[in-house]
C-alpha cells in the first residue's frame, strides 16, 4: 500500500502569524494548532511536530507506540513552559495518523489514529465521507450531551475552546484507533480553522471531486479564506492506493468524416492555445511560494529563505531571497530535514513567521 500527500497551510485573513505546524514523514503524518501569548502556541506546536518526527525515525509504528510519544511530547512542551514565564499556559492541538504494517503475507495494512484537543481526521471511503475523530472541546461536549446540534457548534461563539491539549498539564489523554486501510481511502488531517469555516459537507464535495491530494488541500484552505479566514488553516490530504489503479484510457477521435480537416484546424488551433496558456501558467507558477534551503552542505549553513520553484523549469531558477542567523547545526535533526526538504510557504510572511518559530524552538537546545 502506497501513501501519497499533499499539503496546504496559511496564516488567513486575520492572524498575524501561524501557529499551526504540521507533520510529513514517511509513514506518519500530523497536525498540530498552538495557543498561548507571546508566540508560544507557534512554538509548542513546533515542538510537538518535530519531537514527533525525531521519535519516528527507524521506529515500527504501533499505536502503543503513538500513544506513549505523545504523551511523552506533552511531558517535554509542559516542562518547557513551567522554565519560561512567557511560555506559562503553552499548549497545542494534535492529530496524527501513522501506516502501520502488516504483521504477515496475509495481513492487511492498518492505519493507527491519534488525538487530543480539536485538530481532526476525515475519511472519504467508498462514496461516504466521516470524522474518524472526537473534538475534545466545550461545543462537543455540549453536543455529546444533546444540549446543541451539530449545525449549531459549527457557529456556537465558543466553538474555539479545547477541554484537552498538550503541554497544559503534566498528564494527558491521548485518543487513539486502529482501522484497516483500504486502496482507495482518503484521509484529510486538518486544523480547526477549516473546519471552523467550511462545513462537513462542503468538505466532503472538495475531497470527493477526484483532485490529486495537493490540488484537494489548497482548494480547501482557499475555501476556507473564501468563507472569512478567521483562523490559521492548516490540511494535509493522503491518499492510500495499492498502486494496481491504471488511468483509463483517452477516448480515439474519430476522424472519419467529411468535417475531418476543420476539426483538424480546430485541433491545432486548440492545442497552440492551451500549450500558450501552459506556458504562462508554469512560469507563474514557477515564481510563486517560498521555501526554506540551506544555502551550502556544511554543519554551518546558514538557513535561508528562497522563492519560486525548488528546481529550475524551463528557464526559470529559483531565487534566494534572504538568509538568517540561524544553521544546520543548531537545529535538531527533525528540523534540519524540514529545511533539507524544502518546506514551502505560500507567502514570504508564512516563511519568515516559521523561521522566528525554529529560532525560538533551537533556542531550548542552547
């Protein structure tokens, strides 16, 4: 069973700076949303990512084993903000999700699900579209309790006030599942500001229209601007298939008629259209977004901010816009192969809001 993703974050319409983190490894994926002052919700978000991460590594997934590292994550984000009084109260949210392997030929593979506070995961499975996680929050309470609808805590004036997060106490629940995969599922880990934005059911149509998983993860953030963007907005989408999937064949034209060199005609001048079009859209695409490089290979590269795309198309190279005071060796590996990977950005400020965020978090390993 092969994974593949995609990824879409943004600060929205209101906030100033994200502080919501996310998580791509190779067989483990998560969100994260931070609250506190002072930017500490960027950081405890980011901490809870990359200690996720750095956990992850050589690790066999079992859902023992996400359990106990994020309540281990909490223990680490608590202390730090028991030792820095502009950390006091730092918590974050957590969805992730990990593949789990089979244990024999004959198995199937499973898919071990986690959470605490409201950051939630979606299925779309055979048609049908559901939330495979329990919001830990006041309005979900209340629905549990049959005092509001569903409808009603999409709008309810403290929908935004989680019962559990991690980092808040020395102790935390962690909820967890365990279902089995099937080629075809698709899962959709996302922060509460699309949620708190785009109902279920819009959701449901973005995620079932067919799109690769990158395409379904920013329509859904633009969405989510669209509706008023009144929170960071985070969506990772993946997509589970067994790899025997093959595209449908392309339709023969039939040109077999007395009209045959005018569509001829209309062919070539459809196709000098769309190759004109093409070539305007990548080289606007080649020019759009942000990611982070190191600016050489060695143990002090400095961190830098670059734009465009990460390799050259066409003519088009991407362009380093800026470096910091900040280098490889001063971040943890988890973070050292975030830059390595070439995270993006969809603006300059989301970039540079996440810079202050690994500075802060390299900061604690002095």
């Amino acid at each position: 069973m092969q994974l593949t993703y995609g990824v879409a974050t943004d600060t929205g319409n209101v906030r100033a700076q994200n502080e919501d983190s996310f998580l791509i490894g190779d067989n483990i994926f998560a969100v994260a949303d931070g609250m506190g002052g002072h930017n500490a919700g960027e950081v405890a978000s980011a901490l809870a990512t990359s200690l996720l991460r750095e956990k992850s590594i050589g690790q066999q997934l079992t859902p023992e084993w996400l359990v106990a590292s994020i309540s281990d994550i909490n223990t680490t984000i608590h202390s730090s903000a028991a030792e820095d009084t502009g950390r006091r109260g730092m918590g974050t949210t957590l969805c992730a999700l990990g593949l789990v392997p089979p244990l024999d030929n004959e198995s199937v593979p499973q898919i071990s699900l986690a959470n605490v506070g409201d950051s939630r995961i979606y299925l779309a499975r055979a048609g049908q579209f559901r939330q495979l996680t329990v919001d830990h929050s006041y309005v979900q309470e209340l629905v549990s309790e049959g005092l509001i609808t569903e409808d009603e805590a999409h709008t309810h004036p403290r929908r935004n006030i989680v019962t559990r997060a991690l980092g808040i106490d020395e102790r935390v629940a962690v909820d967890s599942w365990l279902i089995p995969l099937v080629s075809g599922d698709r899962f959709v880990l996302c922060s509460d500001g699309l949620v708190d934005e785009v109902t279920k059911s819009d959701i449901a149509e973005v995620v079932q229209r067919g799109m690769p998983p990158q395409a379904t993860a920013a329509a859904l953030v633009a969405q989510a601007k669209r509706n008023g963007g009144r929170d960071n907005i985070t969506v990772i989408v993946i997509d589970a298939t067994d790899g025997t999937h093959v595209a449908p064949a392309a339709p023969e034209v039939n040109t077999a008629t007395s009209t045959r060199s005018v569509r001829k005609t209309w062919f070539v001048v459809a196709a000098i259209v769309l190759a004109l079009g093409g070539l305007v859209l990548i080289g606007r695409n080649a020019r759009s977004g942000y990611f982070l490089e190191f600016d050489n290979s060695s143990r002090t590269a400095a961190v830098c901010i670059s734009r465009g795309s990460t390799d050259r198309v066409l003519w088009l190279m991407p362009t380093r816009e800026q470096c910091f005071d900040l280098t490889r060796n001063k971040l943890i590996e988890p973070l050292q192969r975030q830059v390595d990977e070439h995270l993006r950005f969809a603006t300059r400020e989301d970039a540079l809001r996440y810079i202050a965020a690994l500075k802060r978090v390299s900061a604690l390993n002095d």
